[in-house]
C-alpha cells in the first residue's frame, strides 16, 4: 500500500510540475514570439522568460537555497560558468541571475519544437563539431560581451552522465572568451537540479527536491593569457565539483 500511494504521489506531482511548466509558457508565447522577430526585442524576450522560470520554479514548490560567496553584486559583464546537470538548469539561470543574460546553448536546442526557434532568435547557438558556427558563436559572444552583456555558457558542453557526482572535462571557449574581453568568470554550481528533473533518455522524470545555486567570486581575467587557460580551467573545475560534495563536507581550498 505505502508503495502504491507513493507512486500515486509521484505520479500527481509530476503532472502538476508539467503543467505549471507549460501554463506560463502558453501565456506569454505570443508575447515571445512577437518580440523574437522584432531587433530589439530580445530584452523583452529575456524578461519573459524570467517570469516563465520564475512562476514555474515557484508553483513546483521546491525549496531553493541561493548562495552568494561575494556580497557585492556580480561585475558586469561578467561570462557564468555552469555546471550542466538538468534540463531545469537554463530555468535557474533566468531566475536567479538579475538583468538581461546571454545564453549559449547546442544548436540541436533551436530545433525544439515551438520554443527553439525563439532560443535561436534570441541567444546564441552553437554546434561543437563545426568550426564555423564554433567560430560565429564566439564572434556573437564578445559582441555581447562589449554592449555589457553578461552571457552564461555550460562549459561542459553537455549534461554530465554522472551529475552531482562527476564533472566533464570543461571546454576552452568560456575561458578563452573572458581573458579576451577582460571580463570576469563566475563559477556556478547547480549540484541537486538532476534529483528534481534527471536526464532520462525518451523520459520524463520529475521529483520533489530542493534545490540549489551557488554563485561563487567572480574570477579576475585582467592580465591572463591564453597560455593560463589550463590554470583557470582546474580552479573553475575544483569549485564546481566542490558543490557536489555533501553538506558540512571539507571543501578543497581556493587555488591561485
């Protein structure tokens, strides 16, 4: 019976969590789809997509736990560095980060149906095996990045197949990015996404957890090189994998 009764609570709030993922969606869809086609419409869409998450985020009922390692507000622009562990990742990010963000995604994301063509018209795709849209997305990105936009990029490239336990090699291009435009890197743990929405192939698995977000201090690029990439890259990597480690385990120090 015990059995029974969770999988029917399962069940219920799985339902519940998909609805409120889709009712605000449907809301605002014209609205986005409007401002996507217009060229300067992509603040509008960007604050669409805040109140989205946000009103998603909030009617799930998960606790968050938000945590700022810096008091003073995040540099701008700045490049986020995130882990990647949940399709609920992107959600966070346009909640928790305030004013107009600058996403890169893979390219496969602007083939979702209906909401991909707006991702796509608005934020920044690339597709990793071809050197040109590597190249066109990194052009996009310091364009951004000079009119002071901050922009987030899942430096992994792809969602880990052992999140909140193991973090995949991170790439180049955020790293390279920030040293180029002397803008900040700020690492962004997202350690419990997965235990809320996991990624399951030809799936769909929601449940109830907490969840949350650690922005740590922002990384001074003023003065690297490409040739410290590597330097940068571990220190990054060391605090991401930090956030994985149970609550009131020994983190390892900050390494310079």
């Amino acid at each position: 019976m015990r059995h029974m009764l969770r999988y029917l609570g399962q069940r219920l709030y799985t339902t519940w969590a998909v609805v409120w993922f889709i009712i605000p969606f449907v809301l605002i869809y014209p609205l986005q789809w409007y401002f996507s086609r217009r060229p300067m419409g992509g603040g509008v869409v960007h604050a669409l997509n805040r109140f989205w998450s946000w009103l998603s985020i909030t009617m799930w009922g998960l606790p968050v736990e938000v945590v700022r390692e810096s008091a003073a507000p995040n540099p701008q622009p700045c490049v986020y560095v995130a882990n990647h562990g949940s399709y609920i990742d992107i959600m966070m990010l346009f909640k928790y980060v305030p004013g107009f963000l600058n996403m890169m995604g893979k390219a496969s994301l602007a083939k979702v149906p209906v909401w991909g063509p707006l991702f796509g018209n608005v934020y920044i795709t690339v597709d990793r095996n071809s050197a040109v849209s590597r190249g066109r997305a990194m052009v996009a990105a310091r364009r951004g990045l000079a009119a002071g936009k901050s922009i987030a990029i899942f430096a992994e490239g792809r969602i880990s197949p052992r999140p909140g336990k193991e973090l995949l090699p991170l790439l180049d291009g955020a790293f390279q990015m920030a040293i180029e435009a002397g803008v900040p890197l700020v690492p962004v743990g997202m350690p419990l996404n997965h235990m809320f929405m996991p990624d399951v192939a030809k799936s769909l698995r929601v449940r109830y957890h907490r969840l949350k977000i650690v922005f740590h201090t922002p990384i001074p690029t003023t003065g690297l090189t490409l040739a410290d990439i590597p330097a940068l890259k571990d220190r990054v990597a060391a605090l991401l994998s930090g956030d994985f480690l149970p609550e009131g385990a020994v983190k390892p120090g900050p390494s310079t």
